[in-house]
C-alpha cells in the first residue's frame, strides 16, 4: 500500500489550500484517515480525523478554519485549509487506517507535503 499527499505550496496569509491524500495498492477498506503537520523544530501534530461513517475531530487550532472530508469510504481524502496563518506552516502527513485483509488493520502514511504560509 501506498499513500501519497498532494497540494502543497506557498500561500499568502488568509489564503486558501487544499490538500489530497490517496492510498493505492491491494486495499479492502478505509477506516480513519488523518492529517497530521509537524513545523520546524516542534513534534508532530494531530490536525483532523475522519472515520468510515464521516465523523470528523480538529485540533483547536484550526476548528473553524480547516475542513477534512473523503470522497468515499475508501479514497481520497482532503484537507481543506482556510484563513491561512503563519503558524500554519509545517510539512502536512496523511496516514490511513487501511484494511488488506480483513480483520487486520494497519496505519500507513504518506511521505508528507510542505506548506508554507507567508507573504
């Protein structure tokens, strides 16, 4: 399995992103997908989660600003980030609950993408 993130770059203050993450490979399912975003010199961060039936969480930091949603119950998935800020920046990672076969389930993640916010 192969998850790849998409859709980063430079965005000025206020603007707006969208992020895309796609799993590929001998998958039987999806169940919670997540992004994730590290900045420099800090740990990794929780952003949102999504589950198989569409309910969603957000760090605080980005509640009302950040939309996470999937296409379908397996792929892709989507982050869409608004109201950019500088504290924003960070590489964003996507990682997949993805079931090969069933009833085994196994984390996979993305090889993340930079976003940068800055005028």
């Amino acid at each position: 399995v192969q998850v790849v993130e998409s859709g980063g770059g430079l965005v000025q203050p206020g603007g707006s992103l969208r992020l895309s993450c796609a799993a590929s490979g001998t998958i039987f399912n999806i169940y919670d997908m997540a992004w994730y975003r590290q900045a420099p010199e800090k740990g990794r961060e929780l952003v949102a989660t999504i589950t198989n039936l569409g309910n969603t969480t957000y760090a605080d930091s980005v509640k009302g600003r950040f939309t996470i949603s999937r296409e379908n119950d397996k792929n892709p998935v989507y982050l869409q980030m608004n109201s950019r800020k500088p504290g924003d920046t960070a590489v964003y990672y996507c990682d997949m609950g993805v079931v090969v076969s069933p009833p085994y389930e196994y984390h996979y993640w993305g090889q993340g993408t930079q976003v940068t916010v800055s005028s």
